[in-house]
C-alpha cells in the first residue's frame, strides 16, 4: 500500500532566466534562456514524493489565472489530489524569479495566493490530516497556518516534517508539535540563536549541500554523505530530498536509510534542468541507489 503524503504549501510558478553571471548593482548583462516551470516548496515535495510512490494531497491556494490553471494540472499529471486546493478571486498566483548561471541561483518570490492559506482553510481539510503518514510543512505561506496544521497533525498521531524555508522566528508550540526538522546549513544557524540546540537535537536532520546529510542518534551526530554527480541544476534539490525522505520514513526505514535514499533522489534531481522536471521517479532512484549503495555499514542505524 503506497504511503499517504500530505502537503501544506506554497504553490508558485517559477520564472527562470539562465545568464553567464549574475548582473552586479546597476549592470545589465546578456541572458542565454527564459523558462517558465512550475514550482514552489509546497508543489516541489509533493511531485517528488509522488514520483517516488507516494499518494499525495496537496493544500494550498492558487489565483485565477493561467499560472493558477497551469499549476493545477501539472500537480494533477504527477498524480497528485488537488481538490483540496483553493482558487482565490483577484489574486494573482504566487511566482518565484529564478536567476541561474553555471555556479549560481537565486531567487525572489511573490507569495500572491499563498498568503491566503489560512488556518479556517487549514481546519476545513483536517480529515486528510488524520488520515495521512506525514505532513509536510514549509514556512511560505503564513505561519499561522503552519501552526494550526502541525497541531492538528499532533492532534491525531501523524508525523509532520517541517522545512523552515525561508527561515524566520519559530514559536515554541510549533518545534514541540513538529517530529522533524529539516534546515539547511544557514537556516540552522538561525534556528539555533531562537531555541537551545539540545531541545530540538533529535529531531533535525541537517542538509549539507554537496556533504550531504547529518542527524544526531543517542546524542551522536551521524554524517551520511552526498553522492558525488555533474551539477546542472541545484534547483529543487532541497525540496527532493525532504520528498523523498517523507516516502522512506512513511515507509518505515530508519532515519540512516531515509537519508541515503533522499541523498540519492537529490543528487539525481540535480543533473537534470528545472525544479520538477529533475526530480527522480522509483525505479531511477532504486537503480540509481543499487550501483551506489552506502547504506549497508549503517543499515540498523
């Protein structure tokens, strides 16, 4: 039975320009492409945990307009349950300007309707909470919200995981509620400075980049290495591996195993262009894991 994912997020459409270099401060430079790709942290963990065997709902709010009608379908061709999405009047659908070069990306985001994920939204879809293996949160659509859904996923035994992306002020009732917590270098840093690292030590599982991985177990910090691949495209690759964590921890791995398998669907995310698009099916991540397999030295870990 395929593990149920449910995600609470954000919904974007990604407008990436590809350059050489990124302009400095009142330069303009020549740029090689423009795309348009669906994205969003929300959409991205949903359409990897669904490539990766997952049944997965997603919740969340988009404008009525082409981006809105064009995000809906592509979550619904990665079979993903979108009924439980909003189309909000007079509001535009959130977009995200991509600037990427060789070595680079960054980005600014226009939340549009992701604000109007609220916590009376949030409540009217409690059912597909309870009945879920895990949450999936982020922190671009309004922390309130976040709130609300993690109590209500404590409130009925299912294991959340939250992404504090972008990182901002977390209260304490949402780090008690949340079983994991999944912050990047930088976002640690920042997370640290607003609660004791030993009250929330069990439950983050730190991304490392191109080093890949670490957790603490017993008090111990466990490392579990990136797989070295040629980059074409970070891009997303944060979002794929959170995705594909949720399906192996859903599918009761242990947290060692989940790592590696999500190490895996992100190093593959990343040899490929565009958020989405990049992201691994099942079988590419199992093949992909079969002639690069590290797990067996820490299997029981």
């Amino acid at each position: 039975m395929k593990p149920k994912i449910v995600v609470i997020g954000s919904i974007n459409m990604d407008l990436i320009t590809v350059a050489e270099r990124i302009p400095q401060q009142g330069e303009t430079v020549r740029g090689s492409s423009f795309l348009t790709k669906p994205g969003g942290k929300g959409a991205n963990q949903a359409v990897a945990a669904s490539k990766l065997g997952a049944d997965v709902c997603f919740i969340g709010c988009v404008g009525k307009d082409l981006f809105g009608t064009e995000s809906r379908e592509n979550l619904e061709h990665h079979g993903i349950k979108t009924n439980n999405m909003d189309n909000i009047t007079n509001c535009m659908t959130g977009i995200a300007n991509v600037f990427l070069t060789d070595h680079d990306n960054r980005i600014i985001v226009v939340p549009g309707a992701n604000d109007e994920v609220s916590p009376s939204m949030i409540r009217k879809y409690e059912d597909e909470i309870k009945d879920a293996d895990f949450l999936l949160l982020q922190l671009e659509i309004p922390i309130v919200s976040v709130e609300v859904a993690a109590d209500l996923a404590k409130k009925h035994g299912t294991k959340t995981i939250l992404n504090p992306a972008p990182i901002q002020r977390l209260s304490a009732s949402l780090l008690t509620n949340v079983d994991y917590i999944t912050p990047n270098e930088t976002e640690y840093e920042e997370l640290v400075t607003q609660i004791d690292p030993q009250l929330i030590q069990d439950k983050v599982i730190r991304t490392k980049g191109e080093k890949g991985v670490s957790f603490f177990k017993n008090g111990e910090e466990v490392f579990v290495p990136a797989f070295p691949v040629e980059v074409i495209d970070t891009t997303g690759a944060g979002d794929t591996f959170i995705g594909a964590l949720s399906v192996a921890m859903a599918e009761r791995k242990t947290i060692y195993q989940a790592c590696v398998f999500a190490n895996a669907a992100a190093a593959l995310a990343i040899t490929k262009l565009g958020a989405q698009e990049g992201m691994p099916k099942r079988d590419e991540a199992e093949v992909f894991l079969s002639d690069n397999n590290q797990a067996d030295e820490q299997k029981f870990i």
